[in-house]
C-alpha cells in the first residue's frame, strides 16, 4: 500500500499546470505542501519536482520532507488535512499553497 509524503516547497506559479484547480494568480510566490503518493517512505525529490511542475510551479525549493503520519489526521490541530491525504491516494498527489 502506498504512503502519503509532504513536501514543503516554494516556488512561483508560472501556469500551463496539467492539473484543474484553484491556482494561485500567474506570477505569484508561495509556501506550498504537496502531499505524494509514493511506494515508499524514500525521499523522492525529483518525483516531487515533476509533480509540483504539473501543478504549473517553477523555481522550486524544497524545505522539508516527511512521510505523513495518518494518526495525526485524527487530531483536531491536522484534521483540515485529511482531504489533502485522501486526495493524494486517490489521484497520486495533492497541492496546498498558502496565501501571502
């Protein structure tokens, strides 16, 4: 069964994503987490990469790395990201990017 990893990254959106969602406006710099579906708990950075490139991110940096723990899920501090999770595992990833 695959696992659920977080990537903490900031990049820019520069559009042309593969993906349909609610992006940031073109241009824009943000803190972002992608939640990955992964084989293993291995840190998968250029995996991550491409993905974060389908969501129409560039100039990306990475600033942290760990596969979810799903317990923490039934917290009130980390249930807002149950979705999150359960999107990953049904579609491969999920994106959250934070407002300036």
């Amino acid at each position: 069964m695959p696992i659920v990893a977080i990537y903490g990254f900031h990049g820019t959106f520069r559009g042309e994503a593969e993906y349909q969602y609610q992006h940031p406006e073109l241009g824009a710099s943000h803190k972002c987490m992608l939640f990955l579906a992964q084989p293993t708990d291995e840190q998968l950075s250029e995996a991550a990469l491409a993905e974060c490139v389908k969501y129409g991110f560039a100039e990306v940096e990475f600033s942290g790395y760990g596969p979810l723990q799903v317990e923490v899920l039934n917290t009130p501090q980390f249930k807002g990201f149950a979705g999150f999770y359960e999107e990953a595992l049904r579609e491969g990833s999920a994106l959250v990017f934070y407002p300036k």
